[in-house]
C-alpha cells in the first residue's frame, strides 16, 4: 500500500475543476448569419452562446447561475489609450475600469429603444 504524500493532493477548491480541466472547447465556423441567430436566441433566452448550442444539441447545461458580465482583452497599450484618454496613468487599472462601465452604461442607456 502506497502512502499519498501532500504534493499528490490537489487543494479542496480544485478538485471540482478536474472535469473541466479535461474538457476541449470546439469552434465551430459557419456563416455569420447562423452565428448570429444562435447568439440572439441565446441572448432573449438569458443563456450564453455555449449553453445555447448545448441545448440544441440535446446537452445537458449547467444549472449554476452565472454572473451576467461582459469581457474584453485590454493589453498594456489599450491602458495607456485609455489612461491618456480619462487623465490617469496607465497603472491606475481599477479605476479604468469603472471609468469604462460607466461609459458602457452610458453607451447602453443611450441606445435603448
């Protein structure tokens, strides 16, 4: 009988992640107008684009909540833009940030039909 040592144990928090850890994500190129339908279906359904495709593929979808939030990548260049465009320094990330959800809320509640 072998001894499990500490280093062979993955913390408690992880050990949930080792199915998800073993998942591949698949993209799928189609036309613009199919990746759009799935999207907007998606969206009026209150599911992700992913959840959508596993729902129209008969897939089991997680019951779990999500956090509704959108992402983009910023790289160390969209920060100077950003900081040169608000007046701060390029290091000041958080506030960023809030400067820019209150843009895009802005930008939102401008555009609501």
């Amino acid at each position: 009988m072998t001894k499990t040592t500490k280093k062979n144990v993955l913390p408690e928090k992880w050990q949930n992640a080792t199915k998800a850890i073993k998942a591949t994500q698949v993209a799928f190129d189609m036309d613009e107008k199919i990746q759009y339908q799935i999207r907007r279906q998606a969206l009026e359904q209150g599911l992700s684009p992913s959840d959508q495709i596993r729902h129209i593929l008969g897939l089991p979808c997680s019951k779990r909540p999500k956090r509704p939030r959108l992402t983009v990548s910023l790289n160390q260049q969209d920060y100077e833009l950003l900081a040169q465009k608000y007046s701060l320094e390029s290091s000041q990330q958080l506030e960023i940030k809030k400067i820019v959800v209150d843009e895009l809320i802005s930008f939102a509640k401008k555009n609501e039909q």
